[in-house]
C-alpha cells in the first residue's frame, strides 16, 4: 500500500501516478497497488 504524506494524498513514487490518484481514481488505485 503507498505510504501517505502530509497532505494526505497517496504517494506512490511514480511520477505522474501521483496526480491521476488526486484524479479520483484514489480507491481502486489502493486496490491494485496494496
């Protein structure tokens, strides 16, 4: 599961990955990634 920073979004590490998780794809992102 990506570790979550200060802001409280997802971090996953990956360039870009990170802006489509703010997209709203937060909850089904989590389900693949965790």
């Amino acid at each position: 599961m990506g570790d979550k920073n200060n802001t409280g979004r997802v971090k996953t590490g990956i360039d870009g990955f990170d802006e489509l998780i703010e997209g709203g794809l937060t909850k089904n992102t989590v389900t693949l990634i965790s």
